[in-house]
C-alpha cells in the first residue's frame, strides 16, 4: 500500500528543519528516521524531491511524503454503536483508533472501517484524538453534515479524564486563553496564557479521587484544539499518559526521537491519554429534538482505577 501524506506548513513552524518538522507533524516515524526516508528521495518539498534534511521550511512550504508500508501500525479497532437514525451514527471508539485517515493510518482507521460496514461515504462531524477514547458523530449524506455542523457550536459535550494530583477543587474553571509560542521546543503544543489570542473555556468537577490521582469531569465550553489536555496541564492536573502536555515534555521529545518505547510508558504510567469522550447533547437539525448520546466509562479506566483503590 502507499500512503500519501500532505502538510501545509502553519506559521508557527516557519524556519524549523524539516526533519524536526515531520518528526512533530506525523509521529509515527522518528526524527532519524524521517532522516532516512528524505535520504531516500521519499519527501516531496512544493513539488519537487529533497535530500537536504537541515533543509529550513517557510509558512506556507507544501510537504508531500510518499511512503510504501506492508502493514500500517497496529491499532485497537474496538468500537461500538452508540446511536442511529437514518442521517446520524454515534460510535463509542476504543482508545488507539484514529478517527480518519492521516499519514500511515488509512485501513486502521474508524472512518475506513466504518465505511466497508455500511458500504457508503460517510461524514465525520467530530474529531477526537487517536488516544481519546469516547463519542465520535458521522452523518451518512453531505445534507446532514452540514445540517449538524451548522448547530454544533451549540454543543454540550462532556470528557471524563483521570488526571495527576489529588488535590482539585470540587468544581473549578480555566478561564484562560491558548495560543502557540515561537520560542517552544515543541512547536505543535498549545500554551495557556493571558497573551495568547484564542480565549477558551473548561470547566471542571472532580468525582473521586485515588492515590495521586483524581477522576475529573471536563466540559470545554470552547472549541479549542488540545484544550482540555492544554488547561488540565496549565492548572497543575495534567492527564495521565498524555505524551504531549503531560508530567514531562522531554517524554514527548524522546517519543519523537525513539518512537513508542517500554521506558515512555513506564514513566508515564498508562498506555494511552487518559481522556474519554463521556457524552454529547446537540439539538438535531433535522429530527428537531434533543439528542443526548453517552459513551460509557471505558474498560482501560476501570481496571487502572480498581487497581489503585
């Protein structure tokens, strides 16, 4: 199989090497060896092949990488449906499932998979992380996705998250707005700050905790990319698991270097982003009523939480 995968190079990655770049951009494949694959004429930069992995990229460089994989990374295809009416499915996915085809995913993808079931183009509405477990939305017609879209800012959703730390509020809310930072070594991650220009919202209530952990309820009154994993880590709770804005940013580093090792998941204590998509509620445009889908709490919670109580 070959697998195509195109960047548009955003802003804040303007003038990184192109090796860092991809490396942070489709992590599947480490630093070095996204090394190889440019010494191997493999990536394709605004049009034409490149050797040059020290090669500095501008906003706006268009990256292709052309790569021919036997077997895709192995994934959980766990899911669920959840609910169904004649435009809508709700599925409940596992926790290592990407939602839509991305660079080395395509087969091991919930839309791939869900498309052969129904034998039809489905839409995705919403979109979780391939280690969020939880709710994901497709419409079965291009109407209905428009249809829902157009309502789903007016969303209530709900993530429950096992997060470090055990001493939360019963209820709090980070009111504080998120944004990149040219200086970062992480050029991906999103910051909290009063300076950043994307205000956003959660707004969270601790159920119970349990050694060092607590179990939060989320709910992002905002839509922000990475919110919740940015705020929790922000006010001192980050997610268990999560590589990205967890207890260390040298674990994603090294993650981006070496790839998934046994030493990453020992420090960070869980195998995945301890962060599950709980329940979504959204006035349906179509069937003109309330529509409240829940996902129950996934079996990896269960047995973490039992274990340490």
């Amino acid at each position: 199989m070959t697998a195509i995968a195109e960047s548009l190079v955003p802003k804040q990655y303007a003038h990184q090497r192109i090796d860092a770049y991809l490396a942070q951009r489709f992590t599947y494949l480490s630093r070095t060896q996204w090394q190889r694959e440019i010494l191997d004429g493999k990536v394709i930069y605004n049009g034409s092949p490149i050797i040059n992995y020290h090669k500095k990229i501008l906003e706006g460089d268009l990256i292709h990488y052309l790569g021919r994989f036997d077997e895709e990374p192995p994934v959980d295809p766990t899911f669920s449906i959840i609910y169904e009416d004649k435009d809508l499915i709700g599925v409940n996915k596992s926790g290592n499932l990407p939602v839509h085809p991305s660079g080395i995913f395509y087969e091991n993808t919930l839309l791939t998979i869900l498309q052969k079931n129904y034998n039809q183009k489905l839409h995705p509405i919403n979109r979780i992380d391939r280690e969020t477990s939880g709710i994901v939305l497709f419409a079965k017609n291009p109407r209905a996705c428009s249809a829902v879209q157009s309502v789903f800012k007016n969303v209530t959703k709900t993530y429950i998250s096992i997060v470090h730390g055990i001493q939360p509020p019963k209820e709090f809310t980070i009111d504080i707005p998120l944004g990149t930072r040219d200086d970062a070594r992480i050029k991906k991650r999103m910051y909290a700050s009063r300076d950043a220009d994307k205000p956003s919202v959660t707004q969270c209530k601790k159920i119970f905790t349990f050694e060092e952990y607590s179990l939060l309820k989320v709910r992002p009154l905002t839509g922000r990319f990475h919110q919740i994993r940015a705020h929790l880590n922000y006010a001192g709770f980050p997610i268990l698991g999560d590589k990205l804005y967890g207890i260390d940013e040298n674990v994603y580093l090294e993650f981006v270097k070496n790839g998934s090792t046994s030493r990453i998941h020992e420090i960070l204590g869980f195998h995945r982003c301890a962060l599950h998509s709980r329940s979504i509620m959204f006035q349906h445009p179509i069937l003109k009523k309330i529509i409240k889908i829940q996902a129950p709490t996934p079996e990896d919670f269960k047995k973490f939480i039992e274990e340490g109580r």
